[in-house]
C-alpha cells in the first residue's frame, strides 16, 4: 500500500531540516530555524522530527558532528582547537567532554592509538592485527538509493535522509539491511567529488521516488570483514583488504564498488559499539 501522501510531504519536509544540519556543522541553529527549513510550526516541529526520525535534532546533529570530528582526528593532523571548532564546539573542553561521553576517551587520546574500532574476529597466529575475511555470496540486492557526493566521512546526514525516506513508507517496520556504496578511490579522487550512495534493501512491490533511485545488483562473490568500531575507522579495513589481502589471496576485485553494511543501528548504540560488515565485490574465481 502506498504511503499517505501527507506522511511523505512531511518526509520532504523533514529532509530539507536535515539538510540544514548537514551543510551548518558549525552552527547551533534555534527551533525557529529548523522549523522554518521544514516549513512546519515551532510548536508541533519538534514532535514531527522525532516522531519521522527516531531521534531529536539536538541527538542527530550531536551524532554528525563527532562522527566529522573523529574521521578529522585520524586523517588530518589539525589541531585539536580547529577539530572542535569544525564540530561546532565553542571550546576544546566542551568538544573533549562531548567526545569522552560517546567514545570513552578523550579526543587526543583517540588521535594517540589511531581509534577504537577492532576486527570482530582476528585470525590467530599473527604478530600483528590481521582481519578474519570470510568468502562469501551475497544474494540479489534490490535497493533504494540516495546518493552523497563529498567527503565519505560526511556522507552520515545522507543516510538520515534515507531513514527518514524509508519510515516515512514503512519500510522499517520489518528487517532491512542498509548498505553504503563508495564508488571513488579516495586517495585518487577529489574529497568534493567523491561519489557514495546510501542504501536499504527494498521488497519487488516498492515504487521508488522521491530523492531516491533504484538499484538493483545480482548476486556476487565477496571477501567480507566485520568490523566493530566508529565508523571513521573503516578507512583501515580497505587499505588492508586492498593492500594486503588481496595481492595474496590469488583473487581480483569486480568491476562493481565495494561496499559496507550497518550490522545494527547507530543511533541505538555507542560508537565503539557499531558493527560494519565490509564487503569488496569480487571476480569468480
């Protein structure tokens, strides 16, 4: 059954309120604001945005900002003041308490030991961290996709849009799986013009609109690694799946993007407790 069509204006609505959040990382907006970016009453906009989000504005900007902030302590060597200014905190002590709450520690410190995230299961026998990576087949994905272009660490306000996109029609009543596709080499290609899409699994009956397009991928064969950590950390994983474990596994990517999938939800869980399943696509052997 289609959705209402005021519940998807209201979607609309609310996806331009966080777009605002997305493109003012720096700025503490009033409720007057963000309700006029909805086009919705003061009064009834902070009802609606939790109610189409799952969380307040206060939650989701706080969530966007340290998931920035942390991606700029381990790829950037700026320093801490300009990090939190960046993030949208006044003073280094408000950002280093804010980061402690979520992460567990301190911001420097987390710069220090290069994260926090680890593999879910390590191979055994190794001197170093090494990722279990499991061969696997993943079944034919039919997707609704939004696309973010940009920095790959900005790319969390764009998965916002999706959720709020697919609650607005139901579609995360029932289990769903929720994929990025990151389609640019990221140390080859400009951060402005790096190209990802956000994604959730959809059923043959859903009609795809909206800010989003549909994506269908056939089955394929790939080498996966769980992951539990910010995602921030994921940059990690890459480098050594392409660096590492492929030159050696006797294997060759596809000519399809790799990929990533939330193994559980963001909002419901603390940074150190997220779990990513990477996912490179790989040619038959």
């Amino acid at each position: 059954m289609p959705a209402p069509p005021t519940l998807l204006d209201y979607d609309r609505r609310i996806a331009r309120a966080i777009a605002w959040l997305a493109a003012n990382p720096g700025q503490s907006p009033s409720l007057e604001v963000l309700a006029a970016a909805a086009a919705f009453s003061p009064c009834h906009f902070h009802r609606i945005y939790r109610a189409m989000t799952g969380e307040t504005p206060a939650a989701t900007l706080a969530r966007q900002r340290l998931q920035r902030a942390a991606g700029e302590l381990l790829g950037t060597a700026r320093p801490m003041a300009r990090v939190a200014r960046r993030a949208g905190f006044g003073s280094v002590a408000a950002f280093t308490r804010a980061f402690r709450a979520a992460h567990g520690l301190p911001p420097a410190a987390y710069r220090r030991r290069g994260g926090i995230g680890r593999p879910l299961q390590e191979c055994p026998m190794q001197e170093s961290t090494m990722f279990d990576v499991t061969i696997e087949v993943m079944p034919p994905l039919r997707l609704a996709a939004i696309r973010h272009t940009g920095p790959y660490a900005d790319i969390a306000p764009t998965f916002d849009r999706l959720a709020s996109w697919a609650r607005a029609r139901g579609l995360l009543e029932g289990p769903r799986r929720v994929f990025g596709l990151y389609h640019d080499d990221p140390d080859s290609v400009p951060p402005a013009r790096l190209r990802a899409d956000a994604c959730v699994t959809i059923g043959p009956d859903v009609v795809v609109e909206g800010e989003a397009r549909l994506l269908e991928l056939p089955a394929f064969e790939a080498a996966t690694v769980v992951f539990q950590g910010p995602y921030a950390e994921l940059g990690k994983v890459y480098d050594w799946l392409y660096g590492t474990w492929l030159p050696g596994s006797g294997r060759e990517p596809a000519d399809q993007p790799p990929m990533d999938e939330a193994l559980n939800n963001p909002r419901q869980h603390p940074p150190s407790a997220w779990l990513t399943r990477v996912i490179i696509p790989l040619r038959p052997a």
